[in-house]
C-alpha cells in the first residue's frame, strides 16, 4: 500500500497531518510506504525524530523548491525560508535512517525563475540521491499571479527562446538520468 501525503497543502505544515504522522507507527505496518510532497521548510531534525517510527516506511520524498536564489524563493515560495530548507535538505541526506529514500525535487517553471534551472540542476544534481523533476506552470483556478505573463512555455512569450535555450544547456551540461523533462515540451530537445 503507497499512501501520498499530500497532494493539497503540505504534511508538515498542517497541524492535523503532523500529528498523525507523530502518532503512526509504521513498525506495526511493514507493507505501508510513504510518499511524501511537501516544500521541506519543516522538515527539520526535530521533526525528523519525530517521525522515526516511519522512517523504514517512507520511500520517497518530492520537495518542491521552484528556485535557487533566496530573493526568488521569497517570491515563489510566500513564507518559505530557503535557508532553512538547504539546512534541512543536507541533513536529510547526511541522514543514514534516510538512505534507502529517493529524494526528487520539483521545480515548477515560471518567467519569475526559469533563468535560475542551470543553477538549481548544478546544486540539486551535486547532492547524493538527488533528482530533479521541471514541469510547466499550470492554469490553477484560484492563483494569484498572472498566468499569462508567467507561462514562459507559451511560444508567443518573451522569453520563450530563452527558456528554450537553457532548457538545452541544461540537458546537454546533466542528461536526463537524473532529470525528468516529461512535463516540457518535446520541441525543446529536437534540434
């Protein structure tokens, strides 16, 4: 049984999730595994302790950065401090309870942060056990930015070529075995 945790709001942030992943024991549950898509500010040590009774459960962990520099993140990430995720993401990794954990960090692209995807694949990719999945930006109902000016994917967008371009550095400098480009457009890699 895989049981995501979750798709609407992140686990470590809700009071209500937090709990229950406090109170779990997977012990008593070997067949459970545990995905986790959360934006990592809370996963500190602390928290990490607490939920130790899941660890051997969680088999992977997807962490939504969407940028390198801290002024972009404030940004795109409202209220996430990155600083405290780099800390959290380099003791995740150092963690030996975590070793069997695939770690994938999303970056959602946008014109405020696609000229920072080389940066964030040199840093990301520089990590053990790291992946990296880019994808588009997305029409959601309620957001509150403006779709139009933000979805660099749209080919009539300034700085569509410009995407386009970093989009093959990236490619041709880290390959694709440890980045999933499914969610870009197949054009991007055909000339």
């Amino acid at each position: 049984v895989i049981f995501v945790i979750t798709g609407s709001g992140d686990p470590f942030g809700s009071d209500i999730f937090r709990n229950f992943l406090y109170d779990l024991d997977g012990t008593k549950l070997p067949k459970l595994r545990l995905v986790f898509l959360t934006n990592g500010v809370m996963l500190t040590e602390k928290v990490i302790g607490k939920i130790k009774k899941i660890h051997n459960n969680i088999i992977l962990m997807n962490i939504s950065i969407d940028a390198f520099n801290p002024d972009t993140y404030a940004v795109v990430r409202k209220g996430g401090n990155l600083n405290q995720l780099k800390q959290n993401i380099e003791f995740m990794h150092n963690y030996k309870r975590f070793n069997h954990i695939k770690f994938c960090y999303s970056f959602v692209v946008q014109n405020k942060n696609f000229e920072e995807m080389l940066d964030f694949a040199d840093w990301i990719l520089g990590i053990n056990n790291a992946t990296i999945r880019y994808t588009r930006l997305l029409p959601w109902g309620n957001m509150n930015l403006d779709f139009e000016s933000e979805n660099v994917f749209d080919s009539k967008h300034k700085n569509y070529s410009k995407l386009k371009e970093i989009v093959k550095k990236i490619y041709n400098k880290h390959g694709s075995s440890k980045i999933d480009y499914t969610n870009l457009p197949k054009e991007f890699f055909n000339d």
